[in-house]
C-alpha cells in the first residue's frame, strides 16, 4: 500500500463515522507472561501508554495474556522496532490458550505453545522477573503488574497497571547515557491494522535533552 498524504483539509466540516475498530497508531508491543509450565508466552498488543515509569495495558479476556498475568503479576514489554513486522505478524494468528476459545478459533486464531520458534524470535532471560525477554526487540521493558480493572461497561477487557523494574535496550538505539537516540529508533505502529514505521523527525518539544 501506498501511503499518499491527503490534502491539509482542517477546514473541511468532519463526517460521522462508525469504524470497527480505533486503532488510530499506536506502537506495538510484545508482552511476555509466564505459562503455567514455566515457558515464556508472547502476545502482540497495541493499547499500552506511559507515565513515567508505570505503564497501562488494555488486555482482551479469552487470551492467554491476562491468563498469565492473573497467576503471575510479571511481564515484559519487549517493543519491536519497524524491521520486525513481518515476525509480529506470524504471531497475529497465534494463541497461547488451549483449547482455543470459540470466539477466537472463528476469527482464524490456532493454538501454539511456542511462539518464540514460531516467529524465530529468541528468548534471554530477565534480570529480575520470570517471563523471558525477546532478544530481537531493541527495548524490553521489565514489569511488575500493580493492579488488574475490569471495567463495569465492558467486561471483556482487563486494565493492566504495571512498574517497569528494569529497562533494557540495545546500544545501537542509543544517544549514550540513559538517552534514547529519536534518530535511530524506530517504532512499529499499527494504523488501523496495517503496520508502518516512522517518517523523517517533524520536530521535538521543548524538553527533548537529545
Ligand atoms: C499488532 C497487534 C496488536 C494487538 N493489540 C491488542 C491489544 O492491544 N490488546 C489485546 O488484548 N489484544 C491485542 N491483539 C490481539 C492479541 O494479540 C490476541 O488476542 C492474541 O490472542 C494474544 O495471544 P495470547 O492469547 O497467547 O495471549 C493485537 C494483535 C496484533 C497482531
């Protein structure tokens, strides 16, 4: 697909719409949790923000994700940079859940135990919780989770409330320090399911220290 920049039409009264979904470009994430046997799942997420350092996951109920992490509070966020896509995309498919619910067997989802081998990712483990790290993601970002919500209006999705414990990155992404370098990392967004990288740097705030 190409993507062709559309006209500047802010002045253009808006049109109602009822999209399916609203994944407006958020990056993706690699969410690690430990198996009840002890091996490391993955699950490819989108709905993640930041606060400092505690982070907010939205996690759908049927998976095996907020499975994991109601038996074992720990997770790794691993972020894949855009050369990683097409691995991501071999775990779209792909639950940890067995057997797999109706819901998501009918949306084409299959059982799959190792999803490390699956998408020839390699597992290393974590300096501080269980679940392994994803050593092909140049950011992976050790949790505690401090909290699950269930929201009344729509129970079928879990708020996940963690603290990063320990950070880890690849030297190649960074300005030295603790600074990550803007120019050299490159986040894997998915835009309304389609998956892009980054285009050339518009400018920074008024904080930016790189
Ligand atoms: C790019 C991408 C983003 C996704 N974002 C989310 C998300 O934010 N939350 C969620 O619950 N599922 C999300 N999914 C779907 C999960 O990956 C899917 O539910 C899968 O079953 C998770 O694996 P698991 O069942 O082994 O945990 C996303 C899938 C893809 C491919």
């Amino acid at each position: 697909m190409n993507y062709a920049a559309p006209e500047n039409n802010a002045l253009s009264p808006s049109i109602q719409i009822e999209p399916k979904i609203l994944y407006f470009g958020m990056p993706v994430i690699l969410v690690t949790t430990l198996n009840e046997d002890g091996t490391t799942n993955i699950s490819p997420l989108s709905s993640s923000w930041a606060l400092g350092h505690n982070l907010v996951l939205g996690m759908g109920f049927g998976g095996k994700c907020i499975e994991n992490v109601q038996r074992t509070p720990q997770l790794v966020i691993n972020v894949p940079d855009a050369s990683l896509w097409r691995q991501v995309e071999k775990l779209a498919p792909l639950t940890g859940k067995h057997p797999v619910p109706d819901y998501k067997a009918q949306s084409g989802f299959r059982y799959e135990p190792d999803k490390f081998a699956a998408a020839g990712l390699t597992p290393v483990p974590s300096a501080t919780i269980s679940p392994a790290r994803i050593a092909e993601c140049p950011l992976q970002i050790e949790c505690e989770v401090r909290n699950v919500t269930i929201p009344e209006y729509a129970p079928f999705f879990a708020i996940v409330e963690t603290q990063a414990i320990s950070i880890h990155a690849h030297p190649g992404i960074m300005a030295g320090g603790n600074h990550v370098d803007p120019s050299k990392w490159n986040p894997l967004i998915y835009n309304f399911r389609h998956y892009f990288g980054l285009s050339s740097a518009l400018g920074h705030t008024y904080r930016a220290e790189v």
